[in-house]
C-alpha cells in the first residue's frame, strides 16, 4: 500500500514548492479598458466573510448562507487565447492583461433574488448555468473560473457560481473534501429556489472535480426527498470528477432513473485524480476511468450517462484536470450544447467531440477539433445528413479563435 500511495505524495510534495497563487484580486478597479469583455457573476456560498475587501470570502465554513455579485472584466481577446484565465499579480490587477471586478458587492437573501432576476430579464433567456467547483480553489479563482467559461462559451444563459469552502491549499485536500459535504444541504436548497421561482425556465448543473462529490450529494439528497430531480434541471455536466466509482454507482442509483441526461467528462490522464487515488486507498475515481473499459462501459450504458474521454486533448494545464474550460474545442462545444438546449445525449456527434454507434454502444473521439475524425462516425450513427450543418456551426463557432484550478 505505501508503494501504491507514494506516488501520490510524491506530485502534493512537488506541487507544493509550484510558484504561490495570489489569494484576492476582487478589490474593483475604477474603469477597464477598449476591447475588454464583462461578465456578471451572481455567487451564492457556504464561505465565511473576509475581513480583506480583495479577497471578500475566505475558506472559512460560514453557518449562514452567504450571495454576492461581482461584474468581471476579461482582458481584449487580442491579450488571451481562450480558456486561459489572467490572474491579477496585485489586490486589483490590470484589465487590459488580467482578469480584474469591476464591481464585487455583497448581498442579502432579497438582494440577491432581486439582483438575479434582473440578470434573467436583461438576458431574455430563462435558463440558469449553475457551477460548482473543485478543490484547491479560492474564492477568486472560482469567480474568475466560471466568468472565463461563461466568455470562452459565448453562454447565453445567467451564470451563477456555487462555491464551497475551499481553502486553495494543495495540502488541504481533507479539509476541503469535508468542506464539500458541509454544503451539500446549501446547493440542494439553491436548486430548489431555483426551481421554484417562475422567472427561471431550465436549469444546467456544470461541476469540476471534488465539486461533483456535492453535487451529486445534494442531487441524491433531493432525488430521495422529492421522489425525483427538479424538473427544471435540464442537464448535468460532471468534468473530471474526483468521485470514488462504487460511490458514484450508489449515488445514481439513488437519484433513480427519473433523471436528466447526465454528461461525463474524462481524462485517462489527470495526474491529479491519480493522485486523489492513492491517497484514497487505489479506488478508482470516475473522472479517469477508461469509459470503453468494462465494467464502466456496461454502466455508463445502464445508467444512461454519455461519457466523453478528453485523454487526447493537449492544454496548457500540466495535470490535464481542467481541459473542460481550458480546451477551446470543449468550452465551444459545451457553450453551443448550452446555446441550443441540448444535450450531448440528444445528438452525440455534435461538435466532433462524441459519436455513437448505431448499436448504442458509446464510443468517443481522443480529438474535439477534428470533424474529419468524427465524420465517419457520423455516417456510421445515421448522422449523415446532418454533416453540412455541423460543418457550418464548428465553423461559426471556431472562427473567431486564435489561438486556447483544480
């Protein structure tokens, strides 16, 4: 077992001594600049206050619910390539480089559910992106995180971010996973708001590594407490999930089969959930199993969920955790999903990232760039017809790209 177990404290001792990450960076800066793009990020947390204006929430776990809006501003695309995130280097940053608020405001329960419908109806879309992040992440980063998805996508739903206590320590990863469940009564509340409000349509669920161990609490929570899911949620994202395999088989079986599609990002090579699992005693962690491989291929096709395997996607992130925002052929895809209402259930070749055989069976594609690789597929899925179409969108979608936390 400590040969097994070495290799994992092996990568925390060597990320460990990676150059530090700056802990704020909300403190608004008094104007951005030309070409400079804004997204608002309505927050509700689990976190407790900062006494520090540029950190604004810690990784502290608050007794109370917390909500905040930020108004973020994302540096000129001619700064940046898509999925990349600009951290500020000061307590406020430069928004013609960085990623900087220019407005980051605390809010009440009635503040916020004001603030939110505003949101919904200068959008004219009903629909709600809510997401919920992994571990290591501090409050900044999960603010600026979901504000670069929300560009890079071109999403035209009302983002909201869920974050929990996360202390964004790399060493912290105990703490934050217990942090994780504290708040899985919080985000099932959050859901249930959500669905209960008449302004709000559909509702889609995007979470990232230890973020889906709430997610799924808090839907297994509610699918047993209300017989069922909210019907309002229309579709849920798990990227990379740091999630042991006989619990997430327990956890969808519990959630039942009334459920939405469920959407399953993996990487056969995300160092970091080889890590998490040597230290949780060799299990396997859903984000990084090999989805073709039995047993999992049987399951995924039982439980109805569409995995997508991200092994051959090459981003600047070195651990290969976070290809779903960093990728710009995911974040499109993903975004042009979100844009048309549909799952990747729904048409499983869209986009070259996915395709199915006419059998049922799932297979998937290592590369979302190439249609050229998916195009076979698509004839072999019956998706022939539809080939113009999708040359056409890949190409709307793609064409204003230059270039590309735990």
């Amino acid at each position: 077992m400590m040969l097994r177990r070495a290799p994992a404290l092996v990568w925390l001792t060597l990320l460990a001594g990676c150059a530090g990450r700056l802990d704020g960076g909300l403190l608004p800066v008094s104007g951005t600049v030309p070409g400079a793009s804004q997204v608002n990020v309505l927050v509700a947390t689990t976190r407790r206050p900062s006494p520090e204006p540029e950190k604004m929430f810690s990784g502290e776990r608050d007794t109370r619910y917390n909500f905040a809006d930020i108004l973020v501003s994302i540096p000129p695309d001619a700064n940046r390539v898509i999925g990349e995130v600009q951290q500020p280097e000061d307590r406020s940053g430069d928004p013609a480089r960085q990623f900087v608020a220019l407005r980051a405001e605390t809010l009440d329960k009635d503040q916020a559910k004001i603030r939110f419908h505003q949101r919904l109806a200068a959008s004219g879309d009903r629909r709600v992106l809510v997401f919920i992040h992994g571990y290591n992440t501090r409050f900044s980063e999960a603010v600026f995180r979901l504000a670069q998805f929300a560009h890079d996508s071109d999403l035209k739903a009302t983002p909201v971010l869920f974050t929990w206590p996360s202390r964004g320590r790399l060493l912290g990863y105990g703490y934050d996973h217990e942090s994780a469940s504290y708040s899985r009564d919080a985000l099932e509340g959050l859901l249930a708001a959500l669905q209960s409000d008449p302004a709000v349509g559909e509702i889609d669920i995007l979470a990232h590594s230890m973020g889906n161990w709430v997610t799924l609490e808090a839907l297994r929570q509610m699918a047993i407490r209300d017989r069922r899911l909210a019907s309002k949620i229309k579709q849920v994202m798990l990227a990379a999930p740091d999630v042991d395999v006989d619990v997430f088989r327990r956890q969808i079986t519990q959630i039942g089969e009334n459920r939405p599609p469920f959407t399953l990002f993996v990487s056969r090579d995300d160092q970091a959930l080889n890590a998490s699992r040597a230290l949780w005693g060799d299990m396997p962690r859903v984000g990084a199993v090999d989805a073709r491989a039995e047993p999992y291929a049987s399951m995924f096709r039982a439980e109805r969920i569409t995995p997508i395997d991200l092994t051959d996607i090459q981003t600047p992130d070195s651990l290969g955790h976070t290809k779903f925002a960093e990728s710009p052929e995911v974040v499109r895809a993903i975004g042009a999903r979100l844009a048309s209402g549909q799952t990747f259930a729904e048409k499983p070749g869209l986009g070259g990232v996915l395709a199915q055989t006419a059998s049922g069976a799932v297979s998937t594609v290592g590369s979302a760039a190439g249609l050229a690789i998916s195009a076979p597929l698509s004839i072999v899925d019956g998706h022939a017809d539809e080939l113009g179409d999708r040359f056409n969108q890949v190409g709307g979608n793609l064409r204003s790209t230059v270039g590309g936390s735990y």
